[in-house]
C-alpha cells in the first residue's frame, strides 16, 4: 500500500515553516484518479479555492478542489496571520469603480473591507476551527507623514460608526502597548484580527469535506478543456464540470495567452523566534499584530505558544535565495532591543501575487471558466471576500463580481519575462517617494 502511495504521490510536501510544524492535524487527500464529475471544479487549494468551495458547498453546489502540492502549501499556509481591513489598491479601486457605482463607491469599499473579517469569524465558530484566532492590531508610524495617513482612516472609522473599535495613539500610548520606542503613533484597531492560517486553510477544507465537497492533492492540473461541458486534467485524472474556477495565484502557470503579465511573484520572507517566555508579555502584552507605514513593511506578532512572527522585506526577482534570518534579525533588534541575540527556530519564504494597480483580478477565461487572484500581499480576508463574490457568481448573483471584472488591468507585455524587472523598478521609485513622505 505504502509503495503505491508513494507511486502516485510525487514531490512536494509542506515547505518547512513554525505554521507546518504546529499543524493541528496532517491533510491526507487523495491524487486524483480517473474520471469524476462535479458541478464546479476549483484549481488551487489555498484560501481562494478553499473558501468559495466552502461558499458553493453551503449553496449546495458539488464541488471538486485539485490541489498541485497539499492544501495551503502556497501563501495562504505560510503567510504572517494578519487579517485586516485592507482590501489593496483601495484608491485605484475607488477611481475605477466610480464608473459602475457612482457616489455609491466609498460605502461599497467601505464595507467590502470588513466583510472578510465576519465570514472568518463566522466560519470559525460554525465549523469549530481551532486556528487561534484573536483580536487587536496596531497600524504603527514612524513619522509625522504616517501618523497624517492614520488620522485621516481613524476619523473615517469614526464617521462610519466604528469608534468603538479604534484609537489613535501617540508614541507614550504605543508605548503602554508595544515594548519598543520604535514608533511615533499609532492607529489600534480592534476589529481586525490575528491567525494561524494555515489551521484555519485546513480547518475550512475539512469544513467543505463535511458538506461533500472531494479535495484532491498531489494532483497537478496540467490543463483546463474549454466547451460546453468543461473540464480540468492531471496526469491520472479528469474531473468534468459545469464550471472552473482557476485559483492557483501567483503559483499557476495555466491559461497563458489570457493571464501571462497580469500577476508577477514577490517573495516575502518570515522567521519565528524560539519561545519568549515572560519576555513575550514585556514586548507585546496586549498580544497584539502589528504593522507599520512603510511601502515595504515589516510585521509582527506572538504565536500561540509566546514566539515572535517577524516578517518583512521583499525580493521582486521572482527568485528567492536569501538568508532570511539574517535579514530580519536586525529589524527585530531595532524594534525590540531586549531582543539582541534571540534564537531564531524557523525561517522561510513564499511567493505572493502582485498586481500593478493592486486591484484584485477576477474575470472569465470562457463562459463557464472563471479565474480570481491577486491580492498583493492582503489576502487574507480578502481571498474570503472573492470567496463569496465567486460563489454568487458562479451561482448567478453577478452583481459585486461584475464591479471587480469591469476593472482595468495592466498586462504587461513579455510578462514572464519583463514583468519582475518592471515590478522591481516599481517598488525602488515607491520606496523612494516614501523617503520623501
Ligand atoms: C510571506 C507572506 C506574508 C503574507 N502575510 C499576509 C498577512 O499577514 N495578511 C494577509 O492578509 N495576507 C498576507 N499575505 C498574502 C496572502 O497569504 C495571499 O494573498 C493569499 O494566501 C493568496 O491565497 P490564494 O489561495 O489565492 O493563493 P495560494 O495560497 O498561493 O494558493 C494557490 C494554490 O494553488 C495551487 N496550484 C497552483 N497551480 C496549480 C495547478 N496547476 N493545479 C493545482 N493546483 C495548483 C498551489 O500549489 C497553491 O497551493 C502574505 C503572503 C506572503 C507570501
């Protein structure tokens, strides 16, 4: 038995990471054999995939999800946790929805934005999903120009009813929060909130297993047949549907001619310390996430068991080889001094999808194959927003999918080739405007 499993299971398990070694309990899908049919077929078993099948599944859909590696191998299990009220490209969103929504724009956006954070919240309680979920984020400023961008979200919180959830803090009140005197202000929010992603990726699978759904790993699609009945193949397998949804991300390299130039990887690099102990409250007692302003960011928080989550930096080459510890130990030890010297347990490294204009891309690539990627390092609540808008669409309801599909994209030309170089040069003149901010 072993030698067959072994036989159709080929390469890639879990990338090394703290998420993959405090795994509440091991996937062990089957590869996809034969010939199956369903009414929706979903590529990519990440956040994306995994909650519009849960979306479908509760709709009464049959859903089938084909998963190249193991479910949230990709971003969605290796990510820093944070699910905030950021949708990405909120202001492109804004200037190009105005087109289809007129004045209605702002309250849309507004409240899309918090419209992740209830379906997780929600599913998390209803499936039972033990992904130590918690409350509380602080968005951090390390100068004036900063604490100006935090003002202006803080008064829109207060004028769209959500003071309970907000404060503005000056440096003494981040302070009283943060053991650092890294910052000049902050915005705390207490709506937003912190995970293990990867329990809740496998928490929500097991959740759309519960109600029918078949997920399939080790099972690379290779191809996607377009028509009337279209269908996905793996080297073993077929599953024929009414409809595809393509949520492989930045990962996939389907359907070139239509998505080549639209989405460019960046690889973010994370480490967790070894346990804190005490020294966990005296930094973060209030167990908070926290980011800061900067273009290019870094983020914190505890784990479970009292380690610091520190992530941060970028590398838009496409490619990954950097000593991630070395590279964020000193933005550690600049934010926490009474950390100099702190043993460092896990350390890796993942690719995120980048869009140009940040804007999230959903479309069709025929009339019943769908694709939806793109959130530019903001997925997690995110991904469960598309969740719900691909499952209504899909279902019928085009109202929020057809806003999205409407927007307009940059596709660069040679993507695979000019597409990282591009983002590279992107990102050094923003980080150069920020020095000026
Ligand atoms: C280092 C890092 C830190 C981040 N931190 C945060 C954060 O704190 N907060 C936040 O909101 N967001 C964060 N993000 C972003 C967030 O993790 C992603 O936007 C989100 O997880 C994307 O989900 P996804 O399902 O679309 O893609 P993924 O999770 O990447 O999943 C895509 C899946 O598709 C599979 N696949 C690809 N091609 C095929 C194929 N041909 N056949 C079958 N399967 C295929 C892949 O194996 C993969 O498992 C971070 C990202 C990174 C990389």
């Amino acid at each position: 038995m072993n030698a067959i499993n072994q036989a159709v299971k080929p390469a890639a398990e879990r990338a090394p990471s703290y998420y993959s070694a405090s795994l509440n309990y091991e996937t062990d899908y089957p590869t996809l054999q034969g010939s199956v049919t369903v009414d929706v077929a979903i590529i990519g078993g990440g956040f994306t995939g995994i909650a519009t099948a849960v979306e479908l599944a509760e709709r009464g859909l049959k859903v089938a999800v084909v998963e190249t590696n193991k479910v949230g191998w990709g971003a969605s299990g290796r990510n820093g946790g944070q699910v905030t009220g950021s949708l990405s490209g909120d202001e492109a969103m804004r200037k190009q929805m105005r087109n289809t929504l007129g004045e209605e724009v702002d309250d849309f956006i507004w409240h899309l934005r918090w419209r992740g954070h209830e379906i997780i919240k929600n599913r998390v309680a209803k499936y039972g999903i033990d992904c130590d979920l918690k409350h509380g984020h602080l968005h951090t400023a390390m100068k004036a120009s900063h604490m100006d961008e935090l003002k202006a979200t803080y008064d829109e919180a207060l004028r769209r009813g959500m003071g309970e959830d907000v404060s503005l803090l000056d440096a003494a009140g981040v302070r009283a929060q943060l053991g650092s005197d890294l910052y000049c202000g902050a915005l705390k929010n207490t709506r937003n909130m912190h995970l293990h992603p990867l329990n809740l990726c496998i928490g929500e699978a097991k959740a759309a297993e519960s109600l029918g759904a078949l997920i399939f790993e080790h099972s690379e699609v290779l191809d996607i047949v377009h028509g009337p009945r279209p269908a996905v193949v793996t080297t073993g397998g077929r599953i024929e549907a009414k409809q595809v949804l393509l949520a492989g991300d930045v990962y996939h390299k389907l359907e070139r001619r239509k998505l080549k130039g639209l989405i460019f990887p960046a690889m973010g690099g994370i480490v967790t310390t070894a346990p804190l102990g005490d020294m966990a409250k005296e930094i973060n007692p209030q167990d908070l996430a926290v980011y800061d302003c900067r273009f290019v960011l870094d983020y914190y928080r505890l784990t479970a068991d009292g380690r610091l989550l520190f992530g941060g930096g970028c590398n838009y080459s496409g490619r990954d080889s950097r000593d991630i510890a070395g590279e964020l130990r000193p933005c550690i030890e600049r934010t926490f001094p009474q950390l100099k010297g702190v043993q460092i347990d896990y350390q890796w490294s993942c690719a995120m999808g980048i869009v140009m204009n940040r804007i999230p891309q959903l479309g069709k690539l025929s009339s019943n194959v769908w694709y939806c990627q793109g959130y530019s390092g903001h997925g997690i609540a995110t991904t469960h927003i598309m969740g719900e808008i691909m499952a209504k669409a899909i279902t019928g309801d085009l109202e929020q999918y057809d806003t999205f599909a409407a927007c307009k994209h940059i596709k660069v030309p040679l993507g695979d080739q000019l597409g990282n170089p591009m983002l590279a040069a992107g990102m050094w003149y923003y980080q150069m405007l920020e020095k000026l901010r």
